[in-house]
C-alpha cells in the first residue's frame, strides 16, 4: 500500500508538511518554524503541490529559517552548532554514508519567538524525530511528531499525520507544557479511529485541528473527517471534537 512515506523515504524534511503556494505571508511570524512556512496539503494532494512543498521544505524554508536564525544557528559541512543562552553550544554532526544503522541527518525546524526554545530536525535510516531543545537549561526531549508552540511558548502541542501510518502503529496526540523542569504532559490520546492533519493556535490556550482517517472503501484515499478544539485552563486540558463529513 503506497504511503507518502514512500515518495520522501530518504529526504530529511519532506515528510511532513507539504505547501500548495510557496512561503505563507498572511500573518506575523510568531514562531519560524517550517510549519509555518510551508502551508499544509491537502488531505488529497496533486503532483504539483507535492512538488511545491518540496521546494519549499527543502530549499525556500530552511534557507529563510537557517538566516532568520543566524546569530544562534550555523550549519557547515555537515556539523551544526546551536548555541545556548549562557554561550555554550549543542553540536551535532551529519552522518550521510550508505549506513542504515548510523545515518543521521541533522537540521533546524525552528524555533520559538523568543528564540528559547528551537527544535532540530533529526532524520535517520526511514525514522525521523525532533529534538525539542531548551536553550536556558540545556534540556533535550525527543519527539516523534510534528511540534506547534503556542503564541506563548508555554504549551507545545504534538501529532503525527496519520498518513504517515506505515511507519507507526498508531496516531499521536500529545500536549505539553513548558517549564524550567521537564515538559510537562497534560494531554495523550492515541486515537484509531482518526489522525491530526493540521493544527493551530487560535491564542494562548486554544488550539484547533482538521481531523482526517481513511475512506471507508479505499485505504488510499483520506478523507476530512471533523476539527477537534483543546482548550487548556491551568494544567487542565478539554476537548471537543466535531465530526463534519462521513467517511466515504
């Protein structure tokens, strides 16, 4: 069964995201991360805007995040430096030899507005996983899905498109917050019947995402299946989901 894993299988960033027009301009960046500037497919896509968030995600993107971020972030010859807020530096090196067992491909997705928090990109032999990295207390936590800061970096919410589901057995939902001690979980919920396909802050404490699942009679096919609401009081977590089409 073809996934759209297997059209991206060795690309770092290409797996994730995918932009019907080049870089989005229609709010102020708050948070540059590549989720914000490359726009997400549709839940079925074309070859051309496939080709469209290739080049995004590969070239326009990283380019526009590696120089936004210059004075904290530098890739050369494969080695990257990010530099923490006492001056000292988290370094990582590329290794991009025919080597499924050490391959590592390392690059930035961005980082929150107030430049505390960046996420690095980590792509492996057919895996990925993101490195949420804490530039005050030098705290690396590894995520496997798609993060989004909320306006005040206070919360960071995690999923994986379910599209991507040869390569995980299930969906990801998860909600954090952010502290000087280790991000916090408030949220799980590791769904069957439906997967994230988009996500966004509407403010601070609310976050709304598209919900999408397989057609009823074609595993190929996706289809939009409702929206889902969090809305977050304290440590306190609520859902709604609305389920607007019925799979077909």
């Amino acid at each position: 069964m073809m996934k759209i894993q297997h059209l991206i299988m060795s690309i770092s960033l290409i797996c994730l995201f995918n932009a019907t027009a080049p870089l989005q301009a229609a709010e102020p960046v708050r948070h540059m991360t590549l989720l914000q500037l490359c726009n997400s497919l549709p839940v079925q896509f074309t070859y051309e805007q496939f080709q469209a968030y290739e080049h995004c995600t590969k070239e326009q993107g990283p380019e526009q995040i590696a120089t936004y971020f210059a004075d904290i972030y530098q890739k050369k010859q494969g080695k990257i430096t990010l530099a923490y807020l006492d001056g000292a530096e988290l370094v990582l090196q590329d290794f991009i030899a025919d080597d499924a067992e050490r391959y590592q491909d390392f690059s930035l997705w961005g980082c929150d507005h107030s430049k505390r928090y960046c996420v690095i990109f980590k792509a492996g032999w057919e895996w990925w996983s993101y490195l949420l990295i804490d530039r005050k207390t030098k705290r690396t936590t590894e995520l496997t899905g798609y993060p989004v800061f909320s306006p005040d970096s206070q919360l960071v919410f995690e999923y994986v498109d379910s599209r991507m589901s040869d390569n995980f057995s299930r969906n990801i939902l998860k909600l954090y917050r952010l502290n000087d001690e280790k991000p916090k979980l408030l949220l799980e919920r590791n769904e069957t019947d439906f997967g994230v396909h988009s996500a966004k802050w509407l403010g601070p404490s609310t976050l709304e995402a598209k919900l999408q699942h397989f057609a009823a009679n074609d595993f190929n096919r996706y289809v939009e299946v409702g929206q889902m609401r969090l809305v977050v009081t304290g440590d306190e977590v609520k859902m709604a989901i609305e389920k607007t089409t019925q799979r077909k």
